[in-house]
C-alpha cells in the first residue's frame, strides 16, 4: 500500500519555458485538491540544497498561469552534481517535511531527479519543460508550442523586409541537437529551406536549391536554420558562402536568440501544463516514482526517467517530403 503523503514540493530547473508557470499553478492546486501541502522550492537544485522553500497554496498561484517564464525562478547547480550536495538537499528536504517533488524541466533536470532518487528513495515526478521538444516519452514538452508560434510570427515579419529588397535570409532558431523547431517553423511559414541536425543537406545541394528558387520567379527567399545544424561551423558561414557564390542575393542572418523562450504560454500550454500537473501529483499520491509525465495520443502518461534521458525523440519524416514539395 503506498505511503500517505502529506507534503509535495514544486521546483523548475534548467532552461525556462512558456508554460512553466501554468504548470507549477497545476502543482500546487493539484496538491490543495487533495489535501496535501505544497512547497515552492527557489532556484531549482541550487534552492533545495539551501532550503530555499516557500509554502504555497492555491490562491498563491493566481494569475500566473499567463505569464512566461517561473515564478520560482530557475538556475544550474553544481553542487548537486555531487554526492555531498546532495545529501544536504536531502537534509533539507527531510528538515521541512517535504516527502516527494515534482521537477519541471528538462533531460539534465531528470538525470539529477533519477539519480537523487536511486540514492535516497526519495519520491519525484518530472515534467516535461523546454522549447526544444527533445524529450522521449512525449509529442510535446511545455513551451513548445508557444515557441512555435512565437517563431513564426517573427519570420512572418521578416519575409517583409526580405520580399521588399530581395533579400535572403538566414534565420536560426533553437535547437542544438533536434529539428522540432526549425523544421515546422520552416514549414508553417513558407520557408524555401530548412537546415536540421537530423538531415545533412550539404552546402551545394544548398545553393542548387536556392538557384532553383531564383530561377523559378522567386525574388527573396528564408532559410531557416536549427542551431545545431552541421552543414556550415555557424549560421554566419553559411551568409557568407552563398554570397560568394550567388552575387545576385544580399544575404542578412538573423539569430533569434533567447525570445523564443519568452512570452506569455499558449492555449495548448496552458492547457497541457495543468495536465501534466495534476498528473504528477496524483501518480506520487499512487505511490509512482521515478516518471516523467508525458504526452502520448492525447492522453497523459508516465515514462520512466531512464528512458526519458536515454531516448531520443524523433522528427516527423513526413514533414520533410511536405517541406520539399512546399518550396517548389
């Protein structure tokens, strides 16, 4: 029978996300439902290693599920990496009663979470919070959607200013080891070329596409990039190689940077933060421990977190054949 459970702790970590707060609001009301205390932990694993903790209830969560960003504040922990300063997260925890939390970030997050619990038996449950989508054991982390949306906008805005000088442009966008963004960003905003880690385009299949697109009537053209993409050292090769090898083009680069990050959460995060909130807290109330929560089918469900940082996440192949048949 799986021990009652009386307080919960709610912490982010890594990287922020749109939605984070909307999930944290999800926490803490999930716990209040059930009668259960809830603590904000600051600062991620640095805050719980000081005892950085603050009782929260549902009316301590209002109006947040709106705002980007994280209310409890995030940051990287060196000392939790070691065995020593974990044990004095632990004491920290034990002190102030908490008996499981719930993390809200990514696969560096998870592995401390995983590694934590092998250590103490310490309950813990993961969501899923970062822009990139590279989580196993979801079709969506929270904040990407919103910095889908968040992209596009922007591109939109740039086609502007490109299609009104004739103008190539090189956007990159978020995305050091996964596609996700660049390749629907690419996609819903007519992109002519979308440059991933996943598909090695090559630099002169690159210009063959681009002269083809000129040859075709096109008179400006984007190019989006993930910034993890392997065909030129950085975006900003890339600018200069085409202009050495197609005059007829004036070539800009834009780096778009930390404000896909920012920005009030979507419909579908918001939606999904609480989601996943209350799941968490009443797969720990079930006695689970060691899960991220995830999206699967439209349905919420559990991924253990061994898998959920060894896995890797998969690009939708069907969007490549749309995005090569879209940029005729």
């Amino acid at each position: 029978m799986a021990k009652t459970i009386k307080k919960i702790g709610v912490m982010t970590s890594g990287g922020d996300s749109p939605g984070m707060n909307a999930a944290i609001r999800s926490v803490v009301r999930a716990c209040a439902y059930h009668n259960i205390e809830c603590f904000g932990i600051y600062r991620g694993y640095e805050g719980m290693i000081e005892g950085d903790f603050v009782k929260m209830d549902a009316r301590s969560v209002k109006g947040i599920i709106n705002k980007g960003g994280t209310i409890l504040k995030s940051a990287r922990s060196k000392e939790f990496r070691t065995k020593e300063g974990r044990e004095k997260a632990h004491q920290q925890l034990v002190k102030a009663g908490i008996e499981a939390f719930v993390v809200i970030g990514g696969d560096g997050s998870f592995t401390g979470a995983m590694i934590f619990n092998q250590e103490f038996n310490f309950p813990v449950m993961g969501i899923p919070g970062t822009i990139d989508n590279d989580i196993f054991g979801t079709t969506h982390t929270l904040g990407y959607d919103t910095a889908l949306n968040t992209v596009v906008e922007v591109i939109d805005k740039i086609r502007d200013t490109a299609s009104s000088h004739n103008r190539l442009f090189f956007v990159e966008v978020m995305g050091r080891d996964v596609g996700h963004i660049a390749l629907n960003v690419g996609i819903g905003a007519g992109a002519e070329e979308i440059l991933i880690p996943e598909e090695d385009l090559g630099l002169e299949r690159l210009l063959e596409s681009l002269r083809r697109s000129k040859k075709s009537g096109k008179s400006s053209s984007i190019v989006v990039v993930a910034e993890g993409d392997k065909i030129g050292k950085n975006v900003f090769e890339l600018k200069d190689y085409v202009e050495e090898n197609m005059t007829e083009y004036e070539v800009r680069v834009s780096v778009l940077g930390h404000m896909q990050r920012g920005g009030a959460p979507s419909c579908f995060d918001r939606v999904l933060a609480s989601r996943m909130g209350v799941k968490a807290v009443e797969s720990l109330i079930d006695g689970h421990s060691n899960f991220m929560v995830g999206l699967k089918n439209d349905v919420i469900d559990v991924t253990p977190f061994d898998q959920a940082v060894k896995g890797k996440s998969k690009i939708n192949t069907e969007l490549l054949r749309v995005s090569d048949i879209m940029s005729i």
